[in-house]
C-alpha cells in the first residue's frame, strides 16, 4: 500500500477514533459524553461493552509474535501493524464487524487456532484481579484439599492462600470440635500451650499486628524437678510481649503461620481416623492397675499394690513412687500442683507429686473409697459405705450426700452449677443439689452395676435423630427409660415414666432456656443467673451397655453396644470417647451418632481405666501394664487397632 494510499484511508480512520479512544475530553465533539461518563471509570468491561478491555499483555505470547513478525519483509510487517492499527483504534461495534468479516473467511484449520486462543483469552485470574479482602473471603469457602490446590496455581494464589486470615478460620471450624459440613474433627494437640497461645495472641495484638502466634517449647510442660512453674510462665509471656525470638532455658519460642498449625492437627486427626498409632508399655506395678491420668507429658497410675507411680511419657522412665496408703488404690486425680488418690483403707490423701510428700489425709468414709473428683475448691468422693461427700478446701468443711444402696464408684463434680453425678452399684445415676443437698434426678435404665460417668461439653449436641426419636419415644434405645425426679425440699420424689407411645411434645434441644431450667427444679427457677448443670453424659456398666443421657428430662438417647463384657472406664473429649472393659479391649466412639471407630487389643487381662489427650490414649488393666498410645508420632505404628471404618484408599 502506498504512502499516499496510506493517508487518503488509514490516517483518516485513525484520526477520528484515536482521540475518543484516548483522549475522550481533547474532542469537542465528546465533551457532552465525558460529563456524563467517567473515563477513568473502574467498571468491568463486561458491564460496559463500548468500552476498550484493558488486559495485562501475555509477555510470552507477544514475544512469540514479535519473532514471528521478524521473518517478514518490511512491506508485510508495515501492511499487518496497519491492520492492528485500525483494529485498535475501532470502537466496539466496528471491532465486531471487522472479527465477523475475518471469521466468515477461516478455513477449518484457522477456526481451530482461533478457537483454541480464544479458550485460552477468556480465563480470567479472578482472585489476582479482586481485592485482597475479596479474593481471602472466597478462598475461605474452601475445603482443606482444595485450599493446598489452589496455592499450587500461582504464586498469587499461594500467597493468599497460605495467608493466615484463611487458615485461622479453617482452624475455627476444625480444631476440638467436630465440622458441621465435612465431619472433620481435629485435636488441640498440648492444651497447656494453646492456653497460652490464647494470652499469647492477646498480647500480640498490643504490641504488633502481624496475626501470628508464638508456639510454645516444651520446657512450659510440667517441671518433674519441683521447680516453680509460675516464673516459667511469666518469663514465656513476656519474650512473647516483646515480639522477639528468645531463647529460654537453652529452647527457642518459634513463630508459626496458622498453616502449620493446622497442619500439625490435621496429620494427628488423620492417624486418629485411620488407627495409625505407636505403643509403649510401662511395666512396674507388682499387681492390676486400677487407674490413672494423662496430662502433658505426665503419667500417674494406680494399682493394688498400694502405690502411685508418676511416669515420663516420653521417655518412659519412672518419675517416683508415692507410697503412704496400706491398701489398694481405686482413684486418683492430679494437676500442676498436687495429686489426690482413693484408697480401699477408707482415706484419701493429698500429695506433691513433684516431691512425693503427703502433704495431708482425709478422713470420713467408713469403707473404701471408689473415686475422687476436684473441680476448683471442692472434692467430692464416692465410697464403699454407699455415700458421697463433699469436701470444700476453702472451708475446710464437709458433708454427706446418702441415698444410693450400694457402693458408689463414681463422682462428677461441676462447680458452676453446683451440682454433682454419682454412679452406684445399685444401677441408678443421681444428679445433686450441693446448696440443697437433695437429689434432682435419678436416672434408672441399666441393668448392672454402674460403673463411669462422662459430662460431654457443652458444645456437644447429639445427632437431631436421637433428639426426634425419643421425643416421639419410637427410639429403640431408650425404650421403657425411668427417671425420678425429687420435689422441692421435703424429701419426697415424683416418679416419671415415658412411654415409648407417648410422645413428647418437641426436641428437647429446641426447648428455650426457660422451660430447660424448670425441669432443674425450684433452685434453679428461683436463680435465674445459676448456670444449669451438663445436658448430656455417658454412663457405663457392667451390663456391657454405654447409655447417652440427657440430664434436663432424665431419658436415655441412646445404648451404645460393642463390648462383650461390662464396661469399667470410660473418657472423651469434643472430637470422640473411649471405653474400657472386662473383656480386655478399648474402644473408640464417635459422640454424636455412637458409632464405634475402632478396637484397641492387647492386654491380658480387663481394661480397669482408661485416658485421653488430643494425641495419646491410655490403657492400663489387671495385667498391671498401662499401654500408651501415640497418634502423633507414629514411628513403626506398632498399635494393634481393628477398624470399623474405611481404608484411605476406599473412603
């Protein structure tokens, strides 16, 4: 095309549409229109088609026709950029003249290069396009799996999606409860250090922004030394108030994205689902063990040879030896400062278990005692004599709560609403009034001795069926259930039996908080500011059975079967619950539906107690071994488990 051509056609084009392209406001004939529409507008040009699509050039691809354009001769290249030109500088509806002309002229071959550029022109990168805010707001809808997807695309994505205002509240919904949308629970791993992740966090938000938290060495676990654990601490908090990486007794505070965090839980809750666990076995006890305690790194158990062992967990070594009692231990409780244990000679003795001084012995019971619980300033026991008593520290009063006919082998403590649950050998559970000093309810529907109480939290809700069917009583699992309920102070009871063809009128779950108290009795009605004792609780029994109770209407939810014998011990948490039986196994539940997870083996004799942290689970039995089980670090996975769920590949 020659210059002169050139001028006549190409220029004239040019010249009228560059400048409203451009430069809308330099025209005077587009004045009017650059009032009425900004130029500088930010709208998508999906939503304003007559406006030009601004999109990031593909460097790849320009090189790619640079070169291409390169090979031609100066004619030909002057010819093509004149065609771009005019292309470029066309407004929208010429545009799609121009590309319906050129397509109605493509051979197959063409269409095929077209149409595979244009597949590939239309992906938009929308999480780089959005705002941050926007692009971390949609990221959060996602599952874990997809979330480590998409930081697998781009650098972009992977910086937000490894962005820990993501992973926080993928944490939210996972960690020590049970997600609603995927079933997934994972464990709080070391509780001890995630309280102090919480005072941690605080404190980072006075001092810096970034988010993050500090996780805690493990010298903060218990000092089996004796050494004072309060400036342990304090000096903890403080390398965390200043913001710094500190060493602190020869251990190193590690900043850690919420990522890790996550992903630590989520490999201890993928071990927990698939049986994947190692095994250690402490041996020392010269008879059957009778029970024991887990907490951080420290063991203590219990056995009829009338000692208290405390443990390493770690190294497996045997810490010390408590002796002071003359007969057979039946209970123990400790915590960072002192230990309290149960004994058949009819005492119950305070200890420092760092030092392994009896630091007092109380007296009361008349025969053995069962069990033993703290919470707070009070103790409670339950004992051969058919009695509990109340014990409160700050005081240094007591009393007796009488109305079982056989031995009582559990208390349950539960200092905000002032109540306590015993479990008895004559079948029945009771619920206390520790202001009254009555019992609220009794809960019948075992058949053999009673033998484990567990409170579930109170974010644990069961699954709405059970909730239905024993509203409507068509449940089969607590069918014929009795519960008695006392009256207001003069000693007599009400008897309640719900029958399966009579229903009740609506989910206990739905009730308001109004009609939930009354069912408490008078003092709580008449305290509206009295929190209400636990909901829900497990019980277990030598009928082999594991029944979920619901302590505001006294029915039974669910029976629970797996065990072939009666059942001595039991423990959970948010996430699931174990039992310990006669019949030498331990089983794992799933709270909500009551579906058995797996079976543990092993021991020679019955299972006698049991424990639970979020990685490790204990066992000890009449064989006078305590089996530690550890879903975090899995070694050589020596744990004999037998599933009842799926294998990885198949699930």
């Amino acid at each position: 095309m020659s210059s002169s051509l050139i001028g006549k056609t190409v220029t004239p084009f040019l010249k009228e549409h560059i400048p409203s392209l451009y430069a809308p406001v330099g025209k005077s004939s587009n004045e009017q229109t650059a009032r009425e529409k900004n130029p500088n507008t930010k709208y998508c040009y999906r939503h304003r088609p007559d406006s030009k699509c601004r999109r990031a050039a593909d460097e790849a691809k320009m090189v790619m026709i640079q070169r291409e354009l390169d090979k031609l001769t100066p004619p030909d290249q002057q010819a093509i950029t004149h065609v771009w030109s005019l292309f470029s500088a066309a407004p929208a509806r010429h545009r799609e003249l121009m590309l319906q002309g050129v397509l109605a002229q493509l051979c197959f071959p063409q269409l095929s290069l077209v149409s595979r550029e244009v597949s590939e022109a239309l992906k938009i990168d929308f999480i780089a396009a959005l705002p941050v805010e926007i692009a971390q707001k949609i990221l959060c809808y996602l599952d874990t799996v997809s979330l480590t997807k998409a930081a697998q695309v781009s650098q972009r994505w992977r910086l937000l999606a490894d962005d820990d205002a993501v992973w926080v509240r993928m944490c939210e919904q996972h960690v020590n409860r049970k997600c609603t949308k995927c079933g997934w629970g994972l464990p709080l791993l070391e509780r001890k250090k995630l309280r102090n992740y919480t005072r941690a966090r605080q404190l980072a938000k006075d001092s810096n922004s970034s988010g993050r938290i500090q996780e805690l060495p493990d010298s903060s676990r218990p000092d089996t030394n004796g050494s004072s654990l309060g400036k342990r601490s304090s000096d903890l908090l403080d390398a965390v108030a200043d913001g710094k990486r500190r060493r602190l007794e020869n251990q190193e505070a590690v900043t850690r994205s919420w990522k890790a965090v996550y992903r630590d839980r989520w490999q201890v809750g993928y071990n927990w689902k698939y049986g994947r666990c190692s095994l250690k076995t402490f041996k020392g006890h010269t008879n059957g063990v009778t029970c024991l305690q887990m907490d951080d790194n420290i063991l203590a158990t219990g056995s009829y040879d009338a000692t208290i062992k405390i443990w390493n967990i770690e190294t497996g070594e045997e810490i010390r030896t408590l002796r002071g009692h003359t007969r057979g231990i039946r209970a123990l409780q400790f915590d960072d400062s002192k230990l309290i244990s149960g004994s058949l000679d009819n005492t119950i003795k305070i200890w420092n278990w760092h030092t392994g001084e009896c630091i007092s012995t109380l007296q009361g019971h008349t025969d053995g005692v069962i069990s033993v619980h703290f919470d707070g300033h009070l103790l409670s026991s339950g004992s051969a004599d058919m009695s509990v008593k109340i014990f409160d520290f700050n005081s240094r009063g007591a009393f007796c709560l009488k109305g079982h006919d056989d031995w009582v082998n559990c208390t349950r403590l539960d200092i905000n609403s002032r109540t306590v649950m015993s479990a008895s050998d004559d079948t029945t559970l009771k619920l206390w009034d520790l202001d009254t000093k009555q019992a609220i309810r009794t809960f019948e529907g075992h058949v053999g001795h009673v033998q484990q109480i567990l409170l579930l939290p109170p974010e644990y809700e069961p699954d709405d069926e059970l909730l239905i069917g024993s509203a409507n009583g068509s449940g089969g699992d607590n069918t014929d259930t009795l519960s008695v309920a006392s009256s207001s102070g003069d000693g007599t009871s009400a008897l309640s039996f719900r029958h399966p063809e009579r229903p009740h009128s609506s989910s206990p779950s739905r009730d308001s908080d109004g009609d939930v108290r009354s069912l408490y009795g008078p003092s709580f009605t008449s305290d509206p500011r009295r929190p209400l004792p636990p909901r829900y609780f497990l019980s277990g029994a030598l009928d082999s059975t594991i029944r979920l109770w619901d302590s505001a209407t006294g029915r039974c939810l669910k029976t629970m079967f797996g065990h072939l014998e009666g059942i001595w011990s039991l423990a959970g948490d948010t996430i699931r619950f174990i039992s310990g039986a006669n019949d030498g196994m331990v089983k794992c539940w799933e709270p909500r539906s009551g579906k058995c997870d797996a079976t543990f083996v092993g021991h020679r004799g019955p299972v006698t107690c049991v424990g639970l942290s979020d990685s490790r689970m204990a066992s000890g039995s009449e064989d006078g071994e305590v089996r530690i089980y550890s879903f975090r670090d899995i070694g050589s996975a020596n744990g004999l488990c037998v599933l009842d769920t799926p294998t990885p590949g198949h699930g």
